[in-house]
C-alpha cells in the first residue's frame, strides 16, 4: 500500500513539474510590450481561425495610433464602461469581482430551485459567470493579447499572472493605449482607430463624447449583445449610461 502511495505522490509531483515547466517556458515576454506594439492578438488568430472554419474570408482592420492620437472622450468612456477604478488598483478590482461572485451565488441558487435541484445542506455554488463585468481592463488586455476563449480554473489562473506581469512592468498609460489598439469593435474591426473610421468616418483622434460613449458601449459583447446593427436600442441605452458616467472620469497618467 505504501509503495502505490509513493508512487501515486511521485507521479503527482512529476506532473507538477512539468506542467510548471511548460508554463516558464511558454509565459509571454510582457517586458518587451513596453516598445513592441502588437500587430495580432489572440482573439484576432481565433477570430480567423473561426472565419476559416466556416469557410469564409478572415477580415482584420487593424490601424495602430499612440495613445496621444486617440480622443481623450474614448479614453474617459471606455473607463467609465469598463473600469473606473483603473487608476487605484493593481490590475484587479477585488470589489468588484466579489460582488459578481455574490451575484453568481444568487443566480446559481435561483437556477438549482427552478430545476428543483436545489438543497440548503448540500449545495455547491456554480463557477460564477461574471455577467456583472468584473474584469478589469488589465485583465481583458491580458485575455485578449495571450489566452484562448475557453473558461478554466486553468485560463483563469494563467490570465491572473499574466495580469500581474502586466501591471508590475506597464505604465497604465502603455497598458491602455495596447488596449484600446487591439480589442474588437466589430467583425474584422480591432483598435480604436478602426472603429472610429468604420463607425464615424473620422479618426479616433477626433471622437466626441458621444461617439466616445457609442464605442465604449459596444466592448462587452461588440459581435452579438452589443451590436449596433442588432440592438440599436441596447447600445443607445448603454451609451447614455456611460455618458453620465464620463463625468466622474479623470485621466491621471
């Protein structure tokens, strides 16, 4: 019995090992995102990969500006959409992601009572969903550059470490400006600049308030949810919110 149990251990340790080994030896370079602007990201390669699945030309419009020529509006709307406290935490607002910790508990206790599954003694709340939106720009940065789309105790541990390396060796300022040039504003559209001219025919650099608060309120869900062509109404909601919201918002780089 001891013997298996040795052996069991060792084999455990041994996996231990090499799975930190291939983590080491496959983390990303964050150091070097301080002057390499990213030309794709992992969303982009999955978005075409999707495309060619399907059969269908992949698009990528991708147009990189430095932060200096996007509208200050976009910078303010996007933070009152995605992460108002940007500025005071370390990459991940722990108020925030309890809060939908709490609100996964209740939906997932709503659930287990309406398929009658549910037992006060005996009952294990599911993986929160997040649906109130507790990422922070930091960690949808780090999504977004290096992570695939699966949900994982797995991804999410791998996207915490690379959220830390992101803001122990980025300025915010370098950390929003790589955010705002990669995320997806559409199909094929990535980047502020390509969104500004796609949706608005002018450069980022020249977005309003408005135009600012109608992008901000596309980024959680910009092919379905969030889609202007198939919820006008949800957007224009949500940009009025996000209006309200820019008034309370003060770059601090």
């Amino acid at each position: 019995m001891w013997y298996w149990t040795k052996v069991l251990f060792l084999i455990f340790v041994g996996a231990i090992v090499v799975w930190a080994a291939y983590e080491f030896i496959t983390f990303p370079n964050i150091a070097k995102l301080r002057t390499e602007n990213p030309t794709t990201s992992s969303m982009i390669e999955f978005r075409i990969a999707e495309a060619q699945a399907a059969g269908q030309e992949p698009k990528k419009y991708m147009v990189w500006q430095p932060i200096e020529q996007i509208s200050p509006n976009l910078q303010r709307a996007v933070l009152a959409g995605e992460d108002g406290r940007f500025f005071e935490h370390n990459g991940f607002d722990w108020e925030a992601i309890d809060a939908a910790w709490q609100e996964a508990q209740k939906e997932g206790e709503k659930e287990a009572k309406a398929e009658g599954d549910y037992d006060p003694n005996d009952w294990i709340p599911p993986m929160p969903s997040f649906k109130r939106g507790a990422s922070t720009i930091t960690q949808q940065l780090a999504k977004n550059l290096y992570l695939s789309e699966e949900r994982s105790f797995f991804r999410k541990g791998r996207e915490a470490a690379i959220t830390y390396f992101i803001e122990r060796d980025l300025s915010k300022k370098r950390i929003m400006e790589l955010y705002l040039n990669i995320i997806e504003w559409g199909d094929g559209i990535y980047g502020a600049e390509a969104a500004a001219r796609t949706y608005f025919k002018k450069s980022a650099s020249s977005l309003t308030a408005q135009e600012a608060a109608y992008l901000s309120a596309m980024i959680p869900s910009p092919l379905n949810v969030f889609n202007p062509k198939k919820n006008p109404k949800r957007v224009v909601r949500r940009q009025k919110v996000i209006l309200r919201g820019m008034n309370y918002v003060k770059l601090a780089y």
